[in-house]
C-alpha cells in the first residue's frame, strides 16, 4: 500500500493590527509660524515661471524641486540678497512674534 500524504495544516498568518492615528494635543500654548529662509522666498516668487518655462504641471512635484534647486544653486550672490533681506525681516518677525506670546 501507498502511503498518503496528509495535508499540511496551514499556518495562521498573522493579522495586521491597525494602529490608531495619532493626533495632535492642542496644549493651549499659542502658535508662531516660523520664519522662512531665502530658498523659500525665492520659491514663493519663481514657481509659476519655471513651472511655464519647464512646461511643468502642479503635480510635477519633484521635478520642479530639481528645476527651482538648479536655478537657486546657479544664482550669484548679489542675486540672492533680496531674497536673503526677506528671510531677515521674517527671522525678525518670528522673533519678535516668539517673544510676544512668551515662548
């Protein structure tokens, strides 16, 4: 006689849990929106054109990232100075907004 083969219990997979989302506490303190740099300001001004130029669309996302860093990295200096007086006065402003709200 031919021995058969018994099948193989199947093994129990293990069930994925879903972990709860994590929100945010609000803790009461006020909020002081940061400061933004140069790079930003400037992004802010340049989007729009180099998305035309580019011939990029809104969800072209990290192609226009690399467009906008190659245009910021192959700026001169003298360039970058109104945007850098920017990125000054708004250090200034969250500073002055930090030490208003007492944090």
């Amino acid at each position: 006689m031919a021995a058969t083969k018994k099948a193989s219990p199947k093994k129990a997979t293990p069930t994925k849990v879903k972990k709860a989302s994590k929100t945010k506490k609000d803790d009461g303190k006020p909020k002081v929106k940061r400061a933004l740099s140069a790079y930003f300001f400037f992004m802010q001004k340049n989007r729009e054109r180099i998305m035309k130029e580019n011939g990029l669309q809104s969800r072209d996302i990290g192609e226009l990232g690399r467009k906008m860093g190659e245009a910021w990295k192959g700026m001169k200096d003298n360039d970058k100075t109104p945007y850098e007086k920017l990125a000054a006065e708004d250090k200034k402003r969250y500073e002055r907004e930090k030490k208003a709200v007492g944090l």
